[in-house]
C-alpha cells in the first residue's frame, strides 16, 4: 500500500470509531453544492436522512450511510449520534418547529433529537433576513425580515444552536476533544525535592516516591529524642 491509501485508511478507521452525526437534507435552495462539498472532507462520519423529493440525491449519498426512509420517518435512526445537523434550515422548517405542529419527518426527528438531549445545530443563513443569501434575494420588507429575526431567536432558546458552517463544524471538532490536560499535572515527589524543600512533603496533595517516604522514615528515626 502506498503511503497515501494508508492515510485513507486511518481516516477511515478513525472516523468508523466516533459516534456518527446526522444530516438531514430538504429541498430548499441555497448554496446545496457548495455545503455538500465541504461536508464530503469535514472529517466527520456522517449519516444521511435524505427528503423524497430532492433531485440532488445522488449527490449526498456519497457523503455517507443513508438512512431508509422507513426507518427515519417513524423514529430516530438507533445510533448514539453527537450531532443533528440541519444545513437547511428554511422558514417553513423554522415555523413548524416552533408551532409544535410537526407536519414532516424531519421536524418530527428534531423534535426527538431536543427531547433525547442530542445537539441539533442549523446554518442560519436561510432564515437570517441579513444574510449574503437573503441579501441577494431582496429581503428588504422590514416587518417580515424582524419576524424571521425573532424566529431565529426563539429557536436558539428552544435549544437549536444556529450559526455558519464554519462555526458549526469548529463546534463538532471542540465536543470530540478529549478533557485539557491540567497545566501542573501532579508529581511524584523524590529524595532530591524534599532535600532540596523539605516543606513540600507537608503539602497534603504531597505523592511520595517508595524511596521518598523510606528518607522520611529514617529522618524521623534519627531526630527522636533519647
């Protein structure tokens, strides 16, 4: 094997080990290729919950396993996912989640996403008034741009994190992370620390060395009184 194939699959291994994340793909329009790509290389395994009525299909199937519709319109997929990923998040989507109405699957799974504690993250930018997307389609009406505005606050509160792919995938990297390592790690203390400062083997975090603590036994011997 070339050095390059074993890289792959390392990868590959690596990405098979951590829990998948599940991205649930709809219809609406927007930057579809462009978030595909950088999906396909963002290092994650990925499940994919894939909308009937897509004609991009073929294209998201590569990215990872695709969940059977069958499966997904009736219950969560049974897999210990991180994550629920929504990279289409449009007002109609945002609407039905916070009327409670849940009239499609993927509202549905959402739902079951927040009750079950899995992070549910969405790109902003379809329902943000000020984004570039929203910008170039003219969403200038001021009373509809503040109500879209406010249902994206309310989302946030209901417990779906919205922010831009970049943001999202930075927050997927940061969960994975394994706890920071302490600053000053305990240490075993040696004969030549408690030589050197014999106040350190008061301290009561104070660990000792077999050898530490036989010093400290034979110093003790030799300062009895007669």
């Amino acid at each position: 094997m070339t050095e390059q194939q074993i890289d792959r699959l390392v990868t590959q291994i690596l990405q098979r080990l951590q829990p998948p994340v599940l991205v649930m793909v709809t219809a609406a329009e927007g930057y579809r290729h462009e978030i595909c790509q950088r999906l396909a290389c963002c290092g994650e395994r990925l499940h994919l919950a894939l909308s009937g009525e897509l004609t991009d299909a073929e294209r998201w199937q590569t990215l990872g396993d695709v969940q059977p519709a069958e499966i997904w319109h009736r219950a969560l997929p049974p897999a210990p996912y991180k994550a629920l990923l929504l990279p289409f998040l449009d007002y109609p989507l945002a609407a039905d989640l916070l009327n409670g109405t849940l009239q499609s699957p993927v509202a549905q799974r959402v739902h079951d996403a927040l009750l079950a504690g899995i992070p549910v993250l969405a790109l902003r930018y379809l329902c943000d008034p000020h984004s570039e997307l929203n910008a170039l389609r003219g969403v200038a009406q001021p009373g509809y741009a503040a109500q879209m505005s406010a249902t994206l606050e309310r989302l946030t509160a209901s417990g779906i994190t919205l922010g831009t792919l970049n943001e999202l995938l930075d927050r997927l990297t940061a969960n994975a992370r394994p706890p920071a390592v302490s600053e000053s790690p305990r240490r075993y203390l040696t004969v030549t620390d408690i030589v050197n400062n014999p106040a350190l083997a008061d301290s009561p975090d104070a660990v000792l060395t077999d050898a530490a603590v036989d010093f400290l036994k034979a110093q003790k011997k030799i300062t009895l009184p007669r």
